[in-house]
C-alpha cells in the first residue's frame, strides 16, 4: 500500500510540474502493479501462495496454490 501512494505522490509532482503527458506512463504502470496487488492479495486467503502467469503483452492470470 504504501509504495502506491508513493509512486502517486510522484506521479502528481511530476504532473504538476511538467504537465500531464509526462506523467501518465509512471500513472498507467502504478494501476498495473496496484491491480496485480490486490489480485494477489484477494486469491492468496490462506497464505498457501499463488501462480503467476504473465504473457508477453503484460496480461497476467493469478491462480491460487
């Protein structure tokens, strides 16, 4: 949770200080890493882990152990 907000914190600097274009690659890769977070989190309800698979265009399935 923590590292969210803070990579939010910086996403808003830098769209304050440079504008909005700049900022929405760090912005749409904070959504990604959040999303996959809280999927992780939701599918491994009793601490027994997860699988993970990734494909090359980034779309990810978490499956519980």
């Amino acid at each position: 949770m923590f590292a969210v907000s803070s990579v939010s914190g910086g996403v808003a600097a830098v769209a304050a200080y440079y504008g909005g274009l700049p900022a929405i690659p760090p912005g749409i890769t904070a959504a990604y890493f959040g999303l996959m977070a809280a999927r992780i989190s939701a599918n491994n309800a009793y601490n027994t882990g997860v699988y993970v698979g990734i494909t090359w265009a980034f779309v990810f399935d978490i499956e519980p152990q």
